[in-house]
C-alpha cells in the first residue's frame, strides 16, 4: 500500500514540474559563444513565463532578480 501511495505521489511529481520549468525559453542570442560588453548594461528577456514570477539571471558570478511582467 505504501509503495502505491509513493509511486503515485512521485508520478504526479514527475508530470507537473516538466511542464513547470519547460515553460521559460530564451532567444537563441542568449548562448555559449555570446560575447558581452565590459562595464556596460545587458537587456535579458525571455517568453513563457506568468506575469509576477520571480526570474533569476546568473551571468558568469554575477546574479540579478526580478519578477516577470
């Protein structure tokens, strides 16, 4: 009985949070040959995400927060 409630539990699980982090992307812009200019400002934006989520970009050692509009 226990492991039916578990398996249930962890299949319910592994259905939502796919479709959970599966629903932010990025432009391909955004990618591992990106070269960015020292010292100056960088605009990031995405798509897929509800209005009023908290968004963490991490560049490098540097983090900034913010909530989606």
């Amino acid at each position: 009985m226990l492991n039916r409630s578990l398996f249930s539990i962890a299949f319910l699980f592994l259905g939502i949070m796919p479709s959970v982090f599966a629903q932010l992307s990025m432009p391909e812009v955004f990618s591992d040959p990106m070269v960015l200019q020292r010292n100056e400002p960088v605009a990031i934006w995405g798509t897929g995400a509800d209005p009023g989520k908290a968004v963490t970009v991490e560049i490098g050692n540097k983090s900034e927060h913010t909530i989606t509009r």
